[in-house]
C-alpha cells in the first residue's frame, strides 16, 4: 500500500510531506493539494502545498549540498545511483500501485515504468562514469603568434541546481531521466513533480534517499503550480531547467534567462503509410502508438495519413484491433483506461464533436462514462477539422486519405509541432527520402514513434522542444566544459 511499510514516514496523517534537505516535512502553509483518482474522480491523495519560502530553503540547501557532491569521486556517486536503482526495483509494487490510482496506468505498465526507471538509472550511472571522466587535449594551431605554444585541456564541470518538471504521464521514469543525468554529472536536484503522479513521484525520491545520498543533494517540492511554479522556474539560484509537458514550457523558456533549458512539449505525431507498407504491420502499430495509455504519450501515434490505394484495407485491418481492445479501470490491466482529468476528457470531446459536423466518418461509435472515452477511429478526415491538427492526448486517432507521399509530407510539416514521425513501406529508399522530407526529430522507419530505448537520443523540432535528452545528451546538457590552458613561452619546435 503507498506510504505504507518502506515508505512510512513520507505521509503525516492523511497527507504527504515533501522532501527537504534530507527529511520529510509538512509544509507551514498548513494547506493540501488533491489528487483527484481519474476513475472515480474522487479525491485519492493529498501532498502538501509548499510556501515560496520552503521552496527557497530547498534551493538553498540543494546549492550548498551541490558543492561537495562535485567533488565527490564519479565511481562514488555512481555507486550511490545504482543503489538507488535497486531499491526503485525492489518497490515497484508500490510505486505502481500509485501510478495506477493517481494517472490510471494500467497495472502491468505501471510496473514496467518502474522497472525500465531503475534501468535508466544504472545505464546512467555507467555512461556517467565514462562520458564524464574522459576530456579532450587540443594543440594551438596557426593562431597568429601561437603556432604550437598553447596546449589546452577540457573537462565537463556540473551546472549546479537543475530543476526538475516531468509531466503527468511518466511521473516516475521522465523524472529519472532528469534527476539521474544530473546527479552522475555533480549536479543538484530539485524536483517539481506533476501534481497527479506526486506520490508516485514521492515515492520514487524516497527510494534516493534510502540509497543515502547526501542531505539537500535532492529536494522534492509539492504544491501549487500558481504559487510555486513561476517562482521555481524564475529563482535566480536554479541553473538548469529540464521540463517534459505542454504549452507552459513556452512561457517558462520565455521567463527563465541565461540558464540551459532542455524541453520536450508534446508533438502531433505523424505516420505515413505508402502503398507498398506491410499493413499487418501498420495496423499493429498504429493501434499500439496510437492508443496505448489511451493515447496519452506525446509520442503517440496522433495522425494517419495512408495512401488512398490502401486505405480501405488498412481501416478495416485496425478496426478489427480495435474492437478487441479492452476498456475500463487500470487496475484491470485495461488497454484503455479513463483519461487523467475531467477536463482532459472535455477537451477530447470538444475534438470529436468539431470532427462529427465536419463529417468526418466514424468506425465506432463515440463513447464515454466519466473519465473514460472508449477507443475511437476517425476515417475521411479533413485538414479542416480540428483533429487534423491539434493533439488529443486521448484514445482518438484521425486517419487522413493521401493522394502522394509528398501530401502526407506537406500534412506533417505544417504542423507546429515535430517531435516524432514514422513511414511504412518496404523501400528503404523511399524510407530515408520521407525521413529527410520531414521536419520532426526522429523519424521511425516501420515502427510506431517512441522515446525508447532511453538512451537513444531524443527531441522534438518546432513547438516540440528545445535540446535533445536520452542518457549521454542529457549529462553533456547538464555540464559545462571547461578548459584549462598551459602556454608555452616560445613554440615547442622549429621546423627548418
Ligand atoms: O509522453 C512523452 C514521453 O516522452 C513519451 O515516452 O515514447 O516512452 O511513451 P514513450
């Protein structure tokens, strides 16, 4: 049960603490944030809400924390880090268990983002024990006066505070991907977690702690994002900040001022199917991308544009997946489970409703009871629909006939977004002239869009993101280098 065995002293009568210079505390404010449980729309949990003044304790003591964590041998701090990552292993129950309660994750994936977190986490902590433990030597070269007197060396040296914002639908896993890079790289961790997925979140963190890494190295903040968010991401005293979520990422990176920002914004995922594609194969694809986690990942499958030669085939190959998806709540282990908020489901519906009078054909019939939309495929759909264009973040997937490759190009490409897109066809040469044609920052031949493995690079062009994450991106985001210059009084040589 959450907060329960391990994990007892993270709560304080019905309400989570916060993490803190190494101790969990209850906020002064003496006020909760909910968290609403998407299937009964009930309230599940409370996490504290954090004063301005909390937040800027734990800033501070991740900034002192920070100064020795630098110094600190690489092997050491990698020691600790998979440490941490065998005790997030050994409690994926109960961090899944509040993955499923709090963002209704169906139950086997709730486990496998916790497992696939302490993985990270490892791979991080070896390729941190590499990446950063190696430097470059260069030799002056034809600098007027210096021919071959100047020998300089680099190192990567940490940022300092980095702060964490993952987003709802990977509480746990898009907050590792932050926190682990950053700690293998000196750096010092405030984590801002979403507000459904905090406890999950809480969890995680007190994993770390278990794992005895120093006190203040991480801090972990609840509360309001009114009260605190702006206030977090504009201290002069955070060096770095890795965001995962929508549009507030524009406004942060508009607020924030000379510090790295690596950002990851959502996407509207394309995948185009020529007339030779494998539609067996697409039409497993495309329901895995489009609707696993009920169409709640920024990599989901968001648009089908499909050669009208084989449309109808296509249609009627996902329609028949479809109907055998199962629908209802996470702890079932349902394949579409309810969306995460009230609102979310609004706006899903506002989507289907535009796409209904623009007379867009509709292969199953629209349903939805509470939080929960059942699967629904969008046939004949026109660039003038909404649908067409902005993401869902739900189990709806427009489908969009193509007359040329090069429609399904300019379909893609107009869009705002480009973080992922994906071609079918059984010609790599028409494979690799798609995946250069079109401006998203990864292109997947044959395959569903996906962030994984996690260290594979990943960004998003446009309106998608700024930087590129997966392991090694992330740790060379989250340093500096700095050279250091021995120069000599005359050149080492002569020629002649
Ligand atoms: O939702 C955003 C995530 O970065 C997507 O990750 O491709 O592993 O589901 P995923």
């Amino acid at each position: 049960m959450a907060g329960s065995g391990t994990f007892a002293e993270i709560i304080d009568g019905d309400v989570f603490n916060y993490y803190s210079n190494g101790q969990w505390n209850k906020s002064s404010s003496g006020k909760f944030v909910p968290i609403i449980n998407p299937t009964s729309n009930k309230i599940h949990f409370k996490v504290q809400a954090c004063t301005q003044e909390e937040v800027n304790k734990a800033i501070e003591s991740a900034k002192t924390a920070q100064k020795l964590w630098a110094k600190t041998p690489l092997w050491k701090r990698a020691e600790l880090l998979h440490k941490a990552a065998a005790i997030l292993k050994e409690h994926k129950a109960p961090i899944a268990e509040c993955l499923v309660k709090e963002i209704a994750k169906p139950a086997k994936d709730a486990v496998t983002e916790v497992v696939r977190s302490g993985d990270l986490v490892s791979y991080c902590a070896e390729e941190g024990v590499r990446v950063l433990g190696e430097g470059k030597f260069l030799v002056s070269d034809s600098f007027p006066g210096n021919e071959r007197t100047k020998y300089c060396l680099t190192s990567k040296i940490p940022l300092g505070v980095v702060l964490a914002i993952p987003p709802f639908n990977y509480p746990v896993n898009l907050a590792v991907s932050k926190i682990a890079p950053a700690l293998i790289s000196g750096n010092s961790i405030v984590l801002k977690p979403p507000t459904q997925g905090a406890v999950a979140a809480l969890h995680m963190v007190h994993c770390f702690h278990l794992a005895g890494f120093p006190k203040g190295l991480i801090s972990c903040v609840t509360g309001k994002g009114s009260e605190i968010g702006d206030f977090l991401t504009m201290h002069p005293d955070v060096n770095c900040i890795s965001f995962t979520g929508g549009d507030t990422g524009i406004a942060i990176s508009k607020k924030s001022a000379m510090i790295p920002l690596q950002m990851e914004l959502g996407g509207k995922d394309a995948c185009i199917v020529l007339e030779d594609a494998d539609l067996d194969l697409v039409a497993a694809n495309i329901v895995k991308g489009g609707f696993s986690y009920s169409g709640q990942r920024c990599t989901a499958v968001k648009v089908a544009l499909v050669m009208k030669s084989v449309a109808d085939t296509l249609v009627k190959k996902i329609n028949d997946k479809v109907a055998k998806l199962t629908v209802g709540p996470p702890e079932d282990d349902c394949d579409i489970t309810p969306v995460v908020t009230e609102s979310s489901a609004n706006f899903i519906e506002e989507l289907v409703k535009d796409a209904k009078e623009k007379g867009a054909t509709f292969c199953q019939e629209y349903k939805r009871k509470g939080n929960l939309i059942w699967p629904l495929l969008l046939d004949n759909v026109g660039a003038n629909m909404r649908i067409a264009r902005e993401e869902p973040f739900g189990p709806v997937l427009p489908v969009i006939r193509i007359n040329s490759v090069e429609e399904g190009i300019l379909h893609c490409n107009s869009s705002n977004f480009g973080l992922q897109g994906c071609v079918f066809t059984k010609d790599i040469n028409k494979a690799m002239l798609v995946s250069d044609a079109m401006e998203t920052g990864t292109v997947q031949i044959n395959s569903a869009p996906a962030r994984g493995p996690d260290h594979f690079p990943f960004q998003g062009l446009k309106d998608s993101g700024i930087g590129s994450q997966g392991i090694t991106n992330s740790i060379n985001m989250m340093t500096k280098v700095k050279t250091t210059i021995i120069n000599l009084p005359t050149p080492s040589y002569t020629m002649g």
